[in-house]
C-alpha cells in the first residue's frame, strides 16, 4: 500500500512537471514567435543596427537551448512515466500475490479446523471405545472371580462330599 501511496505521488509530480514543461513551452513559443516578428521586422525595415541582429540571435540560441532542454525534460518525463507505470503494475501484482496468500491462509485455516473437528470426534470415539473396553474387562474380572469363587464352592462341596462317603463308608 505505501508503494502504491509512493506511485500515486510519482504520478502527480510527473503531471505537475509535465505542466510546468507545456507552459514553459508556450512561454518559449510566444517569445519565440515574438522574436521572429522583431527579426522579420528588423529585415523589412532594414535596419544596420548589427548590435540588434546580435541580440536577437542570442535571443534565439538561448530559446534553441530552452527548447533543447525542454525536449530533454519530455524525454525525462516520458522515462518517469514509464518507470511509475512498471511501479503500479508490480505494486498490482504484490496486491494480486497478496490477495491469492490470503485466500491461501484462509483455505488453510479452514482445513485446520476441519481436521480439527475430525480429530476431536475420533478422539471422543476412541475415548467411548475405551470405555467400552474398560467395562468389558471390568466385567470379565468379576466373572473371572465369580468363576473362582464358584470352582472353590465346587472343590469345596466335591471334599465334603468325598468325606461324606468316606464316612459313610467306615
């Protein structure tokens, strides 16, 4: 964003100059213009005065340097424009590759809360698994002691029994 900030103020002070350059033009113009009807002027009326002639050729070799320069700051300007031009489409193209990491992120995101969802419900379907598999062995140690139980009874019942006869016997 400060890039683009930074090209928009590249932009206005490319126009502002650019401006500046067209009224300097039509300034030089004018004036040039207004030293060609002095000149035209100086050779209708065929005036000697050589100090004249020298004056108004000074006067347009410095126009012929103002317009030199001119043209160079047109050139100058042209070259801003279009380094501001590859800034805005790199700063549009930051914004486009921006854009799409976001959209990245996001999808991301989302995918982690996805498998997050699915992680928490296996966790509480193992954990209700594993209370299931704790019940069961609950279970199977009771009916293990109470199968122990009943086969003391049994040995105990089969002893007293085995007495009996044994005394019965006697």
């Amino acid at each position: 964003l400060a890039a683009s900030r930074d090209a928009e103020a590249e932009r206005a002070r490319v126009e502002n100059a650019a401006k500046d350059v067209a009224a300097t033009r039509e300034e030089l113009e004018g004036r040039a213009a207004e030293l060609e009807a002095r000149v035209a002027e100086a050779e209708a009326a065929r005036l000697a005065s050589a100090e004249e002639a020298r004056l108004a050729h000074t006067e347009m070799e410095k126009i012929s340097t103002r317009e030199r320069a001119v043209a160079e700051t047109e050139v100058s300007l042209k070259r801003r424009e279009e380094a501001l031009a590859v800034r805005e489409r790199l700063v549009a193209e930051t914004e486009t590759r921006v854009a799409d990491a976001e959209t990245r992120v996001a999808d991301a995101k989302a995918d982690a809360e996805h498998a997050t969802a699915n992680a928490n419900a296996k966790t509480e379907a193992l954990s209700r698994k594993q209370e299931l598999v704790e019940k069961a062995e609950a279970a199977v140690a009771v009916a293990e002691r109470e199968a122990r139980a009943y086969a003391a009874r049994a040995a105990e019942d089969r002893r007293e029994a085995a007495d009996a006869r044994a005394a019965a016997e006697k």
